[in-house]
C-alpha cells in the first residue's frame, strides 16, 4: 500500500501481511498433522478397526482444532481408511477377509511389473540404495518388548516399507509407485491388527535376503519369485487370522 504526502512531498510505502494466506497455510500444516498422526495411527493398529473417531475426543489428543480434524478425516475416507456413519461423524473402516485378498492380489499384480522394470533400467545408485536399506533392516529387531508388551517394531516397519519401496523405485511410473505405497500401508494395517510381528513361522531375514540377492544380480525371475513367495507366506497367515476373526462370535 502506497501513502503519498503531497505537501512534503514524501511518500512512503507501508508492508502489509498477508494475513489471509499465513492463516491458511497454518490451517493446512495442522491438517496435514493431523492426518499424518491418525494415518499412522490407523496403519499400526492403535486406531482399531471399527473404532468411531470422535472429533471432541481426538481434538485434545492431537491439540488441533475440529476444523483440521474433519479436513484431515475427509481425506482419510478417500484413501478409504476412514469412512463417515452418518452426516457428522466417522469411524477407522473394518477390515475383511475379502478386501485383504483384494489388496494382495493387486499388490502382487502391481510389484511384479514395478520389480521387471527397476531390474531392467535401475542404475547403480538403485543397487547401491537396496544393499544399504537392506544390511540397515537385518541390524533391526523384529519385535520390541517394553511396558505395552510385545508388539511390532515401529523402526523395524518404516525400514521394513522402505526396503520394499527401494526395490520398485527404479520403475518410471509414478502412478504405479504411489499405488504400491498405498497398498503397503493398508496391507501393514492388517498385519499390525493381526499382530502376525511375532510369528515363530517364518525367517524374514532369509527371505529378505533371497530377495535383495536376486534383485541386484539382476536375476529378475528368482527377484519375482522370491518376492511373490514371500507375500504368499504373510497371505497365508493373514487368511487364517482374518477367517478365524470372523469366524469368532461376535
């Protein structure tokens, strides 16, 4: 805003904020909290399945406001994490049996033509990122034990989806990565529900490491079998729990 003071013939030019967007972009760093700490919260379990979300309730546990809240839950139900029960409120979506063989046949569908293509044109760096990420994940304890008990390894999972991710990141579709990414997240959900962390039926550093060896000697067959045979084993698990679930009395 320009003041001129004929007279004196002075002029001054006065800064003024710009109010209007500081307070939206501080409106949309607190949804993007938000929804990245009741995602997380839905993806490890500790949000159950069924679970109705109270905004009153989450509102003081993640101290933002209910306007964020909503934003945040809204963009949850796209993602179809969260799903609305009636003209205001909301709840973390069940899981089933159906849906989680849905998520692994599409997974499986999708890994497998990301894994040929970043066998095909990964590059050194490529390479050299899964060797890294994959020693990182062996040094990492499956489970952890401490004052909530045994459960699965918050570290151990965020290396766990980026050693998986660094297998595929070589593919030059972005579309496919932001599905396989997605499909991780709401696979993990289950596996975190079923609490399958500390299952004694598997060793998932020998598979891991069949994977990774395949991978970077560029043997793209053995790379897809062995990731398929490693998905089918946490399938074949999680098929149990989940008919069993169902099959409980309510």
């Amino acid at each position: 805003m320009n003041c001129a003071r004929g007279s004196a013939g002075i002029q001054m030019t006065i800064q003024i904020p710009n109010i209007v967007d500081d307070f939206e972009d501080h409106e949309q760093s607190l949804t993007i909290r938000a929804y990245a700490k009741l995602r997380a919260a839905i993806i490890s379990g500790e949000l159950t399945p069924g679970q109705r979300l109270k905004v009153e309730s989450l509102r003081d546990q993640i101290s933002v406001g209910a306007t964020p809240l909503r934003e945040a839950l809204s963009l949850l139900t796209s993602e179809r994490l969260v799903e609305r029960i009636d003209k205001r409120g909301f709840r973390v979506t069940d899981i089933s049996l159906g849906e989680y063989e849905d998520l692994h046949r599409t997974r499986c569908l999708l890994e497998q033509h990301a894994l040929r293509e970043s066998i095909a044109i990964g590059d050194q760096s490529w390479e050299d990122r899964i060797v890294l990420v994959h020693h990182r994940l062996r040094r990492l304890p499956r489970t952890i034990t401490d004052e909530r008990g045994a459960r699965s390894n918050p570290d151990w999972d965020r290396m766990h989806k980026l050693f998986h991710m660094s297998l595929l990141a070589a593919s030059p579709s972005k579309t496919v990565l932001q599905f396989c990414d997605q499909l991780h997240d709401r696979i993990n959900r289950y596996r975190s529900v079923a609490a399958i962390g500390a299952s004694g039926q598997r060793s998932w550093k020998d598979e891991h490491d069949a994977i990774a060896d395949a991978a970077v000697n560029r043997d793209v067959e053995l790379a897809v079998g062995n990731l398929m045979q490693h998905y089918a084993r946490t399938s074949q698990i999680l098929q149990a729990t989940l008919a069993s679930r169902s099959a409980s009395p309510a």
